[in-house]
C-alpha cells in the first residue's frame, strides 16, 4: 500500500480535454471504448503517459489510430511514446459488472446498471487519468437491451435515442460542462419518473426528474419538493442558479454512501430519496430533504467548483455540509426550529467527530496523508469542516460570506482548486475584517488536528463595576502533531444577571454607547482577556453560543450557573447545553465514583420545569430531556468502562422516567397530533415529545410503575398512522424489554415484508434496543441468520452490524470479549465483498486506547486478528495499523 503526501502533489503530465465513451452494457462483461483528445500540460516536465486503471481487461490502445506500445504496471498503463503535440487515444477494454460487489465503478443492483466514481470508482471502469484536477467534457453513448433497461441516462443534455438490432436501443448524451471522471454517471435500468418543470428566478426553465423502481413513485414527491426548495434557496441566498435545462435525480437500493452529486444524474440510496408517511419517520423526511439539498448544492460547490486533489475534500464537502445545514435552518422558519437544527448538528458533530479527532485517525480537516481516499470521508472532513465554514461567517457577518462566496465564484469557476483559495477569497471579499487581519492564523484550522480546548474564567470587581473574563485555549497532541499552536476561536457570548436579565457588553474602551447583549470575541493567542465595564453585579456568562466554535469549553459554572442558563438564557443552544451539561456533572459523577447515580431533587425539578413550560418548543423540551450519548459521555473520561457509563445513563434513565411520570403522562397526553400528516417543525417536535414521553413511560412499567403503559404502546403500534408514531411505540417497547416486545415485533415485520427501507429499521432497532443481561447481543446474533439478512446489501448490513457496533456501546464491549469477536468477523467477511463498507466498520476500534481492562486488551487482540490477515483491502488495512500504531 502506497502513502499519499499532500505535499507531493504535482499536476497531471497530461490534460485530457473531451472523451467520447461508448458503453455496450451486458452484466457479465461491459465494452468500454473511450476516445480522448489529450493534451501535453506545458508546465510541467516531460513525462509518460500514465493512466490508471483497476479490475478491467485490456482490448487495445491507438494513439491517432495507430496501435502503441505500452506497459501495464500494478494498476497504471504506461504510454512511453506519445506525441508532442495534441493526440487522439482511443483504448477499449472490458469490465464485469455483475461482479462488483464492491459498488465502486460500474455495478448491478436490482437488475440495472449504476455507477459510482468518487473517489476513484472511474479506473474500474475505463482506464483514465482518474484524478479531480483533470477536467473534461464528456459525450457518452450507451447500448443495452431496451427491454430490460429501458432508461438510459448519463450527464447533461440527451442528444439522440435510436432503436438497434436484436432488440437494443441507444441513447446519446453529452455533458457541455468540463468535469473530473469522478463526477461521470450512468444508469440503465427499468425506472420511473416523477417530473416536474420549474422556471427560475432567472427566467429560465428547467426539467427536473427523480428516477425511481415502478413500484415507488409516490414516495417521490417529497424529494422532488425538497429539490425545488434547494434550487429556490440557493439563488436566493447565494445567487447560484441551475446551469442544467434537465436534473436528474436517481434511486438505488445497493449503494455505499447517502447519495452522490454526479454532474446532473445525482444518484442516491433509496434510504435517502425515498419518503412517505406509512415508511418514514420525521427524521427522515428531514434527512432526505437535507441530503437532496446537499447533492442539489454541489452543483456548485464541488463541480463548478471542484478540488484540485483529495487533500482538498473539505473544501467541497466542508462548504456543502454548511450550506446544507444552512438551508434547513432557513426551512425550519421559526428561531426556536431553528435553534433545534442547530442542537442535532452539533449533537451529531460530539458524538461522530469529537471522538475521531481524539482517536487513532485524527485528521485535520484537510489531511496530510492517507492510504486510502474512501476512509477520508470522515466526520472532520464533513462535519468539522462545516463548523470551519460556519467560522468564517461569523467573522466576516452574513452578508459578507455571500460576497466572499461571490468572489470564489467569480475567480475560480470551472477550476480545481484548494482550501486555501477559498479562505482566500472569503478574505479579500472582507477587508479589514477579524478574518483578513487573522487569516494565517485561521487557516490552523485546516492544518491542526483535534479538538482545542477553551477555558473561560470570569473574575468581577464590585468596587470597579468591572467584568473580566480571561479565556485561553490549548489543543492536545493527536497521532503525529504535537506542539499545536493557538487558533483563532470566535466565542460568541452574552452574560445575564443572576435574576437571568441580559447585560449590556460595553468593552473597556469602548464608548458607553454599546447596548448590544450578545458579541462576538475573537481569541486568537494562547490567552486574552477581555474587560467589560458598567457590569452592576456579578453576571452568569453565557459562552460559545450557538457553539460558534468546534472546542470544548470548560467555564468552570456550577449548577447555580447553569440553572440560571437553562431558565432564562435567550440563546436557545445555550439553554439546551446547560440541560446537558447538568446531566453529564451527575452521570460523570457516578461513573468516576463508582457509586450508584441518584438525581437530586434539583435536578430532577428543573427537568420537570422544563418538560412542563408553558413556552417552549416541544421539539426543544425533548432534546432537553434526552440525555447526553454515551459516545459524547465517555469523551469526557480519560479511561472509559462502557459498561459504568451504561449503567450511569440507564440508572439516569429509570430515576427520570420514575420521578417525572405524572409529567411524562401528561406531556404523552396533551402533545397529541390529530392533523393530517406532515413533517413540518411544529408536527415533528410534538411527535418527538410524545414518543420521549412514552418511551419513558414504557420504561417506568416494566421497573414496577404504572403497567398499562406497554398495553397502550402496543395498541399505537396497531393504530398509528404514521412511521414516526408506530417506530417510537415499538422501540419504547424493545427499549424496555417489555414482554409484548417481541409480539410486536413480529407483527411489525409482518406488516412490512416487501419494505426493504421499513426492514432496515426494524433490524437496526433491535440491534440498538438498550442492552439488558446481554439480551440484544444475542438477538443480534440469532438476526444474523434471519433470511432477510444479507451483508452483501450495504443498507442491510449497517442495519444490524453497525447498530450493534457503532451505536450501542453497552451490548457492543462485553467483558467476554463475543463483541470483539463478532466485529473482527464481520470486517473480515465484509472486506471479502465491500472494501469501504468494512473500513466503515473497521472505524469502531478508533478509541480502543481509551477502553479500561479488561476491554482494552480485549479490543487490542481483536484488531490485531483482523491486522493479520493478509489479504486485507487497503480500507481495512490502513484502519488497523493506524488503531495499532
Ligand atoms: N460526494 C459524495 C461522497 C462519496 C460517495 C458517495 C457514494 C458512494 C461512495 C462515495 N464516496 C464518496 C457524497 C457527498 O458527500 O455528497
Ligand atoms: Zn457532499
């Protein structure tokens, strides 16, 4: 396995201007015949030409319609000879469909055929120079019988369709957009569309189609609305219109990731396009509308735009992420939906990101090196470089991030380019501003791994009327980078007086005509500290708000404090931090102790002033009362037992669900929708509360309290009329490994045979079902063998072995070792079908240094079996030996 370096990047020896591909589609064995006009690159020196290519078979190469010698050498083809001038290269070979069980290149699923090409799934189909700096226009014919595969699609515009011999047909489409291999499509198969034809804000008319299986056609119109919001959304906020007279948009149900932004043919996973009332939750109808947003997104941000090599991952998905994230808090409509958006990103960033930049695979948001491309799709390059870019609209306003999007947009269309040149550009469209006068500083962000921590202590003086609050901030070494150096934090803050009142924040030196109650300070040194004057008594800080930064904050606040924050702080990401952290003091508390967790009174009153507000969102009430992940918890810990902290939350749990079950019984009661569904804010956080509620009350019977309650979740099952409802009735059941769990189980499963997308769930709740007496490892495993269970489908897969693995800590790290075990095993045999599936599942180990005995050893043991396998792909390979290094 080869180590890429960012810092060798050097550019292509050749450019490759237009490719005419012609595909005759058969599953065993596809023709592939590529005519490419290339062209020397005059900067840099002379060189072969190299392509690349992987798991094909070579027909033959011309070079002007001459045949050439060439060398194949591992996975590149070496031309030695090639002309000076501009040449012609046409090469024919095969590859085998059918076969790619690694759904990477061209692949059947369901009886059709779909590509794949990011990273480098374009060298499994023909050979190329397969690198995102090497942008070309594309023509491209597809033959296949028209019977079986009467859709043929591929990027752009459709230029001709004819009928052929033995029953075939074609079909011609060019793509008048310069674009690297990775953003190449296309799809055959036997698909339906729903449609619909929109006029832009520009005047101009579009086409826009979602492709789907017969059968599934009306669960296409939330994707489509979802599409027309985005496209409506993107001009008005950003001015980036549609470029293409026809989108397309595709479902398929084999697919490794949530969906991909191919030039025009966005193709997805059924499980992120495919919606309705009777199949989803709320949840997903907003993840769906979220990720058709994000692939409708790049449109611009990654394919006007590309990168100039995968090093630069975050510059396309940092950015898309963001705006995606954007774009949903502008939906949500109202500051309290909003603000909830909010809680669940940042939510999703500590329990997905936090542990990766404190685990083995530290990365900075753009990497220096890998092995493997796949395993750098990672929640730092996502979900940190979203907050990074999330930073530099907080530094520069609103406002002017749209004009340094602008700016970006105006001197690097149709380029591959780098991180660097976007925060350029954010800048010079900023003068003057807290980014430009710190720009080297900010850019640590993309060099510096891991999570830097900030400490804010307040000191007030009541003779000087003063504030002073002195932060400073320190990043922990990660693998390979110690020594960090300061970056620059922008802590947005307000402070409150004791009876919750917001203050004035006048700085010393400032004229006293500053009323704001909210500003943003800029930290951008190992300490600093501000003084606010005219402060008439000691204040609560409120800080980070709206997590304005991706750090740990420790502010050194009591429960006092933090109270005070939770009643009556105005920014609502605050409030719910302080439910948070008032949950984490206690659960911590219990686990460092190693004494049994008992909620106090305070406690327990405040979360019951919470549950029962006259004011406040459900939506939010529920994420209030949720508590912290165990992922976010054990982060906290420098040695972790999984099961101390199980045992903490759970006991949580219980005293919760104990305590307050007057409440839960009337939260449960009087949130009920009675309105036709939908999956608005309002709808949604009622649902959620209602759920909670349940769940808790469900729980609370099976310890000995009011035992109607698992009869009344079971009936909802029966009558709901909606996923979200029957979902939330069923998994308080299994939760609470109430006896009716199991009946209704396999009612549920009854009623949903058929429902590939419904089945996943039900797999995926029994393998996060709360672990008891290790009653859900053991359901895991008999679900192994269940025959609708198959590892060679990636939804499926993660359905049972991911949720067990990488979402329930408790069943997953068992004193006897049987989870290591059965997680070696099936990164083994899912190496053996899917590569990057298993490198996916490799990732559980990240943080097996951080495990207590026996679990540590265990874990080592485990990752070192798996390590020894020879034939391991590079996904896998490059996990392993960075978990043991
Ligand atoms: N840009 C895409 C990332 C991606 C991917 C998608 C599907 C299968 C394999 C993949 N490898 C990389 C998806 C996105 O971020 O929008
Ligand atoms: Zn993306």
């Amino acid at each position: 396995a080869t180590l890429i370096r960012r810092e060798d990047y050097v550019a292509p020896v050749f450019w490759i201007r237009t490719v005419d591909l012609c595909f005759d589609l058969e599953p065993a064995k596809t023709l592939v015949t590529s005519k490419m006009r290339l062209e020397r690159n005059a900067g840099v020196p002379h060189g072969p030409l190299r392509l690349h290519g992987e798991e094909l078979n070579l027909l033959r190469v011309l070079i002007d319609g001459e045949s050439v010698s060439f060398r194949q050498e591992g996975h590149e083809l070496i031309i030695d000879n090639v002309p000076d001038a501009d040449f012609n290269l046409e090469i024919r070979n095969t590859c085998a469909p059918e076969k790619n069980t690694a759904l990477s290149g061209l692949y059947t699923s369901g009886g059709g055929f779909f590509t794949q090409c990011e990273a480098e799934g374009f060298r499994r189909i023909t050979y190329f120079l397969d690198r995102p700096d090497v942008m070309a226009v594309y023509t491209v014919t597809l033959r296949a019988d028209k019977a079986r595969y009467p859709m043929l699609l591929s990027n752009g515009n459709l230029l001709e369709t004819a009928t052929l011999d033995n029953g075939r047909h074609l079909a011609k489409w060019h793509d008048p957009f310069p674009k690297p291999s990775y953003l190449f499509a296309l799809v055959a198969a036997d698909l339906v569309a729903r449609e619909q034809r929109i006029r832009t804000r520009a005047g101009k008319d579009h086409l826009l189609q979602v492709y789907v299986r017969r059968g599934d056609l009306e669960k296409t119109e939330h994707a489509m609305n979802s599409l027309i919001a985005s496209v409506v959304w993107d001009e008005a906020r950003f001015k980036l219109p549609l470029d293409l007279e026809r989108f397309m948009v595709v479902g398929v149900s084999d697919f490794n990731m949530g969906a991909m932004e191919n030039k025009g043919l966005n193709i997805f996973n059924t499980a992120a396009l495919l919606a309705s009332p009777a199949i989803s939750t709320d949840a997903d109808f907003h993840r769906i509308e979220s990720i058709v947003a994000h692939e409708y997104f790049h449109n611009w941000t990654g394919n006007r735009v590309t990168c100039r090599d995968w090093f630069q991952l975050s510059l396309k998905e940092g950015l898309t992420v963001f705006r995606d994230q954007e774009f949903s808090q502008d939906m949500a409509a109202t500051p309290s939906a909003r603000a909830v958006c909010r809680i669940q990103d940042v939510r999703a960033l500590r329990a997905m990101q936090f542990p990766e930049d404190a685990g083995s695979m530290a990365h900075a948001v753009r990497p220096d090196q890998y092995v493997e491309i796949n395993n750098f799709y990672t929640a730092t390059v996502y979900n940190k470089g979203a907050e990074v870019v999330r930073m530099y609209q907080t530094l520069v306003g609103r406002e002017g991030f749209a004009k340094g999007m602008s700016l970006y947009f105006e001197r690097h269309d149709g380029q591959a380019v780098t991180c660097d040149d976007f925060a350029q550009a954010i800048a010079d469209a900023n003068p003057g501003s807290p980014l430009s006068t710190r720009l080297d500083t900010f850019r640590r962000w993309y060099s510096q791994a891991g999570t830097p921590r900030l400490q804010a202590r307040g000191a007030y003086d009541a003779d000087a009327r003063t504030y002073t609050l002195t932060l400073s901030q320190a990043n922990p070494a990660t693998p390979g980078q110690d020594g960090k150096q300061p970056q620059v934090i922008p802590v947005a803050l307000g402070l409150l007086s004791r009876e919750g009142r917001p203050l004035p924040l006048t700085l010393q030196g400032e004229d006293g005509g500053t009323v704001a109650t909210e500003r943003v300070l800029v930290l951008d040194q190992a300490e600093q500290s501000f003084v606010f004057v005219d402060v008439a008594g000691e204040p609560v800080p409120s800080l980070l708000r709206g997590f304005s930064a991706p750090v740990v904050l420790d502010d050194g606040l009591g429960d006092a404090e933090l109270l005070v924050l939770l009643k009556h702080d105005s920014d609502a990401f605050n409030r719910w931090e302080a439910s948070q952290r008032l949950a984490l003091a206690r659960i911590l508390g219990a686990v460092r102790s190693g004494e049994p967790l008992t909620l106090d009174a305070a406690y327990l009153d405040a979360m019951r002033a919470v549950l029962r507000h006259a004011d406040l969102d459900p939506a939010f009430k529920a994420l209030a009362l949720q508590l912290p992940d165990e992922a976010y918890i054990a982060e906290q810990l420098t040695e972790v037992d999984p099961q101390a902290v199980h045992a903490a939350v759970a006991a949580a749990q219980e005293q919760l669900a104990t305590a307050l079950q007057a409440d839960w019984a009337w939260a449960f009661e009087t949130h009920q929708v009675s309105a036709g569904y939908s999956p608005d804010p309002v709808q949604s956080g009622k649902r959620a509360l209602v759920n909670l509620s349940l769940a808790m009350l469900v729980l609370n019977a099976t310890r000995g309290g009011d035992g109607v309650w698992p009869g009344r979740a079971y009936q909802r099952i029966k009558d709901a009329t909606n996923m979200t409802d029957r979902l939330g009735a069923l998994s308080a059941l299994v939760n609470a490994h109430a006896e009716l769990a199991d009946s209704a189980l396999a009612r549920f499963h009854a009623q949903f045979k058929g429902e590939a997308l419904v089945i996943d769930k039900w797999f995926a709740m029994q393998g996060r079902a709360a672990e008891q007496d290790g009653k859900t490892f053991a359901r895991v495993k008999q679900l192994m063998k269940h025959a609708d269970f198959t590892l060679k489908n990636p939804n499926r897969a993660r359905s049972l072995i991911f949720s067990l693995c990488m979402f329930n800590p408790a069943a997953f790290h068992r004193a006897d070792a049987a989870g290591y075990v059965f997680w070696a095993e099936q990164v083994l045999a899912l190496d053996a079908i899917n590569p990057q599936v298993a490198g996916r599942l490799a990732r559980v180990m990240d943080r097996w240094t951080a495990l207590a005995e026996p679990y540590r050893g265990a874990a080592r043991e485990a990752i070192v079996r798996v390590a020894a396998k020879p034939d391991l792909s590079n996904d896998v390979r490059e996990i392993v030996e960075r978990a043991l290094a």
